[in-house]
C-alpha cells in the first residue's frame, strides 16, 4: 500500500490521512473556495482538507491499482524526473463543487527528446465535429450520453525507460532512496496523450467501429439497422445511438478495459450544456457566460442591444498600453465562446484581439459593449431541429476594412437541422485589390471547409448516400462569375491559388455556389459590425 492513513499533522516525511468516507445526499452543503491550493501542504491545511484527503487517497489507489511503477534503484547515468500534486474543483453549471480532483503529475518538461520520448502527437476531437454530431442526432432523433474515463492517461504502455522521484507525501521511509520507475504512462509525460490515444484506439477498433478519417476521434459502428457513434475528447466522450440498447452496449465494452464514470445523459461538457427539447437539442454557455461576467466585474453592468457599435472605428495604439495582462483574459475567455457556441460575437472578438499587445481606452471600451451584450443575451445559444437535413454554406467579405493594413475580413458560417455547425470570422492574409477579390479569398476558405464538413459526413452511416455538392451562398456575382469560368488571368499568384481551389472542388462536385442578397447573407455579422435592426 502506499499509505499509512491516520490522521493530519504535517507533511514530514510520510503523510499521515484519515480516509474520509464522502456523503453527497440531501443534505450536503456545498463549500465555495476561491482559488486551488498551490500545494499539497496548502491542501491539507485548508478548511476542505478533508475532500482533498479524500481525493489524494482516490488518485493513489488508482495509480496502485493500474501497477503505474514499481521502486527500483536508480541506474547510473539515468536521470530522475520530480513530480507534484495538482489539486483541482470540478463544479456543476450553476457553480456549486461537484468534486475535489487530485492528479499525481510528472515534470515532463525535464524530458529529453529521443530518448526519454519520441513521438507525441495525439488528435483531439474538433468542436465542429462535435457540434456536427449534435446536429446528426437532433435529426436522426438519437439517444446521447456521456463518458468520463477515470485517470485516462494511467491506462497507456511506455516503450521508453523513465525513473520519477517518489511522490511527495508518500515517501516510504525504509526504500527512501529508491525511485520509481514507470511502468505505464503518467500525467505530465510528453508522450502520455499519444499513448492513451493508442490504447483507445485499439480498443474501440477491435470491437468492430470505424474511424473517420477526417476526425480521428470520431468512431462509427453501424450493424442491424442501429448505429452508434463515440465522440472522443481526451477523456471525456459523447457516445450517441438509435437506441438506449446499443448505448449501454458501447458502455459496456468500455469499461471491461477502463475504468470509466457513467454520466448519463449528456448534459455538460467542455463548459457547454447540452440541452434535449421536445424537437431537437440545444446548445449554449449560460452559466460559462455568467461566470466571466463575474470574473471581470460586468455582470451588473447595462444591457446593450448589440455587440460592437458600427460607427466605431477601431486602429492601433500609439500610446501607453492600458491594463494589458487583463485585456488578454478578457479576450481569451471570450475566444472560448465565440468558438464553441456564440458566432454573433466571433467578429469583435477578433477584431479586439487584433490589440491584445497594446490596448488603448477605445479598445476598452469596445470590450466593454461585448460584456454588456453577452450581459442581455447570456441565454441564446444553438439550437438543432429535426429538420431540414441539408448541409449549406454563406461566406462573405468585408471590403470596406477597419485594419491599418488594408486587409479584410473573411466570414463563413455552414449549417445543419437548422443550426450553426461551422463558423470563422477572421481577417484575410492576402491584401485584395477590389471586391471581387476579396470575396473570392472568402469563398476558397469556405469552400475548404465545406469540402472537409462533406468528407466528415461521408463516414457517417445516419448521413444519405450518396453525399450531395455542399451549396454554398454568396453575395458577389463577380466573384461568381470568375470561379465558374476555368480561365482567370491575375498578376498576384495567390489570388490565382484561391480561384483554383474553389475551381478544382467544383468540378469534383464538392460544392457548388450560387449568389444570394446580401441581407439575407448569414455570413455578414462575422465580417462586420451590424446596426441594431439587423443583428
């Protein structure tokens, strides 16, 4: 065992714990604590010690029980890795701690390459992905639940040769100058993603599911007219099927290998809550919302009818930078929303990160009318229908550009079952010399998407057969009219780049475009700010 657990004193040599059993009923009160001990030590003294006991106890015996390392003397010329204690709160949407977390982690940053570790890659599940098969399962009516795979990075092989130092705490006093060599892969190891992928892989593989070769970690399984689909992020997973039966089978399966904690039904993941209506699912950051309102001191601020005044013109600071560090939060955690579920603030959140390095008081300003309207619109969110079942596509360009450089602004945004999968408002690398041009620098980057939005939908069996052209729409009958012609003469080489990426996906029938109002364009507000009647 790697404790002797009695009770707290002090963290000399051997930690001494009382293994405390939890109670979360009825009448548990939560207890709120501002920040995370730094340190086991500092965990220990804490008015919560007694969870964090709990949790460092939970940590070790999965670490035990997974045969993580074994004590060994330390061979000459091999070096020794140290190790710490991160101690985390895992909290519910509404705030409240749902659990005290404990993670034993190496120093991995002291590894040396090819020889303590080669390769370390390891794919993460796209949020588009993600939101793709949330939309699939509003249309197909599918049951999703969710997954959480308990010390997930305990479970992968090491090919490599690593000693670690024994963990601080758990010093056992007559092999004190023993150290631990790894045995399988630990948190903290640079190669420890890539190993847990593997193993993951391998599994899920072997129990007859398909990999989707444009999302690595997305996995389909279709037998008996039933279909199921694991959704991988790391070590948490959405698992979505027909039926509750070939749900529980997938779950199953998984914890014969892993040791995993069922979540039921899908109700929070990645900060955003999951939502099951009457016809269809829903998606929004409410509570994550509410929680930077309160971080930066705006959540009693005025309400505002929209995101950035349109009569603002923003450019870079010539003075002195103005509360810099918290700018950068600011726009980090407004980054998150935008990405995951609010494109309605995608384009001010890019534009304002354009002044990260240097804001000034107008870019303050700005920023602050993001927080008042996010204060009035905490609550929207997407929300995917059971119809209509159809991939389609906008893109727009701004011309009329706010940059110092002259450079504009592209905007896409593709939906499924009525509701945005896909979406990027981002400011163009190539200087255009008309409109045509820029809308055609538009159009290459969401025809790309598009073109890899249709490979992802080809491997999923709930999508039809065969996999129609992805109709995308823009307002430019210019930019049209050029990239149905197959001859386009221009000087600059990139603008021709763009025109044969849009041509080639074309006549491989890929996408096809056709020319829409720009009012009706729903890719404007992600190249420009909109006045209140529109937005």
């Amino acid at each position: 065992m790697y404790y002797p657990l009695l009770e707290i004193t002090e963290l000399v040599g051997v930690l001494v714990l009382v293994r405390i059993s939890k109670d979360f009923g009825d009448d548990f009160t939560t207890a709120f604590t501002l920040e995370d001990p730094k340190s086991l030590q500092e965990a220990l003294t804490s008015v919560d010690a007694d969870f964090w006991n709990e949790a460092v106890i939970d940590e070790m015996e999965s670490l035990e029980a997974n045969k993580t390392w074994h004590l060994t003397d330390l061979p000459p010329g091999c070096k020794v890795l140290g190790n710490k204690w991160v101690l985390k709160t895992k909290r519910k949407p509404d705030g409240a701690i749902e659990r005290f977390r404990a993670r034993l982690v190496v120093k991995g940053y002291r590894q040396r390459e090819n020889i303590d570790f080669f390769d370390t890659y390891s794919p993460v599940s796209r949020i588009t992905s993600i939101r793709v098969m949330i939309a699939l399962a509003a249309l197909n009516n599918l049951v999703i639940h969710q997954m959480d795979v308990k010390t997930a990075f305990l479970n992968g092989d090491l090919d490599e040769e690593i000693y670690m130092e024994q963990p601080e705490g758990f010093v056992i006093p007559e092999h004190a100058s023993k150290v631990c060599k790894l045995d399988k892969s630990l948190y903290g190891l640079k190669q420890a993603p890539k190993q847990w992928h593997e193993k993951f892989d391998t599994l899920v593989l072997s129990h007859g599911f398909k990999v989707n070769e444009s999302d690595k970690c997305i996995y389909c399984k279709s037998e008996n007219n039933t279909c199921t689909i694991i959704c991988l992020y790391v070590d948490d997973m959405l698992i979505f099927g027909t039926n509750i039966h070939v749900v529980n089978e997938a779950k199953a399966m998984l914890k014969e290998s892993f040791e995993v904690k069922d979540l039921g039904e899908a109700k929070f993941m990645l900060g955003i809550q999951i939502t099951r209506t009457a016809n269809g699912y829903s998606l929004d950051q409410s509570s994550y919302i509410e929680k930077i309102l309160k971080k930066y001191n705006y959540f009693d601020c005025k309400p505002a009818c929209t995101p950035y005044d349109a009569s603002v013109k923003l450019f870079k600071n010539t003075g002195d930078s103005v509360r810099q560090s918290e700018y950068a939060s600011i726009i980090g955690s407004l980054r998150y929303a935008a990405d995951y579920t609010r494109p309605d603030i995608a384009y001010v959140v890019g534009l304002l990160g354009r002044f990260n390095s240097c804001p000034s008081r107008e870019h303050w300003n700005a920023i602050e009318r993001v927080m008042r309207y996010l204060k009035r619109t905490a609550n929207l969110g997407i929300h995917y229908q059971r119809f209509p079942a159809v991939l389609e596509g906008y893109s727009d360009a701004d011309w009329n550009t706010l940059s110092d450089d002259s450079k504009e602004t592209s905007g896409y945004v593709f939906n499924i079952a009525g509701g945005a999968v896909s979406w990027k408002s981002k400011k163009q690398t190539i200087l255009a010399q008309s409109t045509m041009e820029s809308e055609m620098i538009a159009l290459a980057t969401a025809s790309e998407e598009a073109s890899w939005l249709r490979g992802l939908l080809s491997e999923i069996p709930l999508w039809e057969r065969p996999v129609p052209p992805v109709l995308i729409y823009c307002d430019s009958t210019a930019a049209i009219a050029k990239v149905e012609n197959r001859f386009y003469n221009e000087k600059k080489r990139q603008i021709r780049r763009k025109h044969s990426t849009v041509r080639e996906l074309l006549t491989i029938g890929a996408v096809r475009v056709d020319h829409i109002r720009s009012e009706w364009n729903l890719a404007d507000p992600l190249t420009k700010g909109l006045p209140r009647e529109k937005v």
